[in-house]
C-alpha cells in the first residue's frame, strides 16, 4: 500500500479543526492519534509489515471518541457510545470518510475491521488471518499509548473522584483473578476508579509483537504508571503482585 502521509494528516488536521481545539482532551485525543501512528509504524517495520498501511491504521483507529466527547463528554465507552463502532461508521459508512485518506479500496476491509475492533475485549474469532495481524498491530500500538496518556495525568482527575478516594480503593479480587491469568480486565468486571487503574494496567498482558514487549520497556511509560502511593494494604500488595507478572511477561514476549 501507499499512502500519501503528507496529504492523509492534512486530512486529519482538517478533521481536527471542527473541534475545539482548546478542550485539553480533545488535544490529548489529537497527540495520542500520532503516537499511535508512530507507533504502528514502528511495530511494521521491525515486524516485516506494511509500514503506510500501519500508519494509516494508527491514524484513523480514534476518529470516533472526537464527536464522543463532544457529545458526551466523557471517553467512557460504557456511559455514552461505542468510539471504536462510530469511528467504522464515519469512516465506512454514509459519510464515506475513508476515502478522503486513500482510495485503495482493496484495503477497506481490513482497515474496517481494524478500526471497528481495536478497543474490543477480544477479536472475533471468525476474523481474516490478515486482518487479525493488522488489528493485533493497531491495539499494540494503541496501548502503548495508553501507558503514556495515563501516565501523564492523576489517575483521580481520569477516573473523576477526589485523590483520597481513589488511593484507599481496593482492587476486586475478579479483577485480580484475571489478571494473575495474565489476561486484560473486561469492563464487567471493574466496579471502582482503582480496578479501572487496574484495568490499564492489565493490558500490558495483551501486547502480541516482540517490538511492542521491547518499545514498553524502551518508552518507560508502563513504569511511570506504578507512581500512586495507595493506603490499603491490600492494594500495595496487589499493585507489587501485578508490577512482578508484567516484568515477567514482557521479558516474556521480548525475547519471541
């Protein structure tokens, strides 16, 4: 595939310009959707991929969470709509915004699919080996991101409680039972703003490419999330049993 990277951000951009711009997370939004990008592009490369169509895929994978916040003010899946099924529809679906970004029509199934599952639990399992590559690809690249967005913010202005609330929360022992499968947490089971913590944490457990395992060790932004001083005891020893699993696992997956 080729893509014209030049022509497809001016797109983005121009996408960019019907928000306000002012709104901290709607510029968030915008800097995670280049990281992505970086990201995905980076991954193809050390994986023998298709670097532009990777690109593509980082830029495009969020378009839905702009007219989600707008709309809702929030980036909870669970208390507005869908981003992931939104961004396919804008793109894919009367608005036809795909073409805009490349007229390679051959590649519109894959990157449908790419978009419209990049935040689900699972994939489908009746998924197109290629498609399932690019997909795994794109949430790699995703969540990487995700380590260093909430990173870079107090987990309690995230999650929307007062600090002192979230650092005494104790985290569900069902969110600890999947974790310690090595498994990412799914939104059922999250029942306060310290298992959702836990829940970005857990997604590490999900990184499939050797690059991905090494970019998190190289980006430091998984570590800096292990920063909150919580005051359950129970809580300090889950955080230090969940930090000990993720070394393991991408020491793990670096060396495949």
């Amino acid at each position: 595939m080729y893509i014209d990277r030049e022509k497809a951000g001016k797109v983005f951009e121009d996408f960019l310009a019907s928000y306000d711009l002012n709104n901290k997370d709607i510029r968030m939004k915008a800097v995670h959707t280049r990281k992505v990008a970086e990201n995905c592009d980076a991954i193809a490369e050390a994986e023998g991929l298709d670097r532009d169509l990777a690109w593509l895929l980082g830029l495009v994978h969020d378009i839905g969470r702009f007219p989600q916040l707008a709309q809702f003010d929030t980036f909870w899946d669970l208390a507005s709509l869908d981003h992931a099924e939104a961004g396919a529809e804008m793109l894919f679906g009367s608005r036809k915004m795909i073409g805009l970004f490349t007229e390679q029509e051959e590649f519109y199934p894959l990157i449908r699919d790419a978009v419209r599952w990049h935040s689900a639990y699972r994939l489908p399992v009746e998924m197109d080996q290629e498609h399932r590559i690019y997909a795994d690809l794109l949430r790699d690249a995703d969540k990487l991101d995700i380590f260093r967005v909430f990173g870079d913010r107090p987990p309690h202005e995230i999650y929307r409680c007062s600090e002192e609330e979230f650092l005494a929360g104790k985290i569900s022992e069902g969110v600890m039972t999947a974790i310690r499968g090595l498994s990412s947490v799914s939104h059922q089971l999250k029942k306060s703003p310290v298992d959702r913590y836990a829940g970005i944490l857990s997604l590490i457990f999900e990184l499939r490419f050797a690059k991905s395992g090494k970019m998190a060790a190289e980006q430091g932004y998984y570590q800096r999330l292990f920063t909150p001083s919580f005051t359950d005891p129970d809580t300090v020893e889950s955080i230090r049993e969940i930090r000990n699993l993720a070394e393991s696992f991408t020491g793990t997956i670096e060396n495949n």
